[in-house]
C-alpha cells in the first residue's frame, strides 16, 4: 500500500480554494466559487478544448454535475458564458501560473519564460 504525504494528498481544487491572493474580487456580492470555475477551466482545456471561451464553456457545463458529485459539492449551474471572462479578469493570473505550473509538474525554458513575460506586457 502507498502512503502519501500531506502535500501528496492534497487536490487541486483544495489548493486553489487555499491559495492567498488569487481571487482579486472584493468580498461584496462573490457568488461564484472562485476555486470551481478554475478547476473547470483546467477541465476544459485538459480535454483537449481548443482554447475558445465557447468551447470551454460547453466543457464545463458538460462536467459540472460529475464534478459536483466528485468533490461533494452543492453548486446548482455553471457560471454564465457571458460572465465567465469578467470573473476570469478578477484572478491573480500569476499567481494562478505558479500553482498550475507546480501542480502538473510544468517546467519553461528561459524562452517561453520570455514570451510569457512579453505576453504579459501587452
């Protein structure tokens, strides 16, 4: 039998919903699970979505009652195509690189670091 440690153990969607400073909303009228909409967006583009916010969206709709049922969660629809990229806007996105990176174990050179870099300037 495996034994794990604690960091081992812990899921994504545990670490996103811990993560200090990702959300950048303030705390008046926060409806949608910060944490839950990340993991579907990951969902989506892991399943091979071709990086359209439509698409995606069809995948996190497609996902969200095994998701819910997975994680023991209560939350009744998907966020809004249409309100997805407002609240996307709203993440510390570096601060959402750092754990996607440490997470999945993604390691860049020093020149997709410098495309992400110019990315970001624009």
């Amino acid at each position: 039998m495996a034994t794990y440690t604690k960091e081992q153990e812990t899921t994504f969607y545990e670490e996103i919903q811990n993560c200090e400073g990702l959300d950048l909303r303030d705390s008046r009228g926060k409806i949608h699970d910060l944490a839950f909409v990340l993991l579907g967006l990951i969902i989506g583009l892991l399943r091979n979505r071709d990086g359209n916010l439509s698409s995606i969206h069809r995948s996190m709709k497609n996902t969200h009652e095994e998701l819910c049922e997975l994680l023991n969660l209560d939350i009744e629809s998907v966020i809004s195509r249409s309100h997805l990229p407002r609240l996307l806007k709203k993440v510390a996105s570096k601060r959402f690189e750092e754990l996607v990176y440490k997470w999945f174990e993604i390691e860049l050179d020093e020149i997709e670091k410098n495309g992400l870099q110019e990315m970001g300037k624009n």
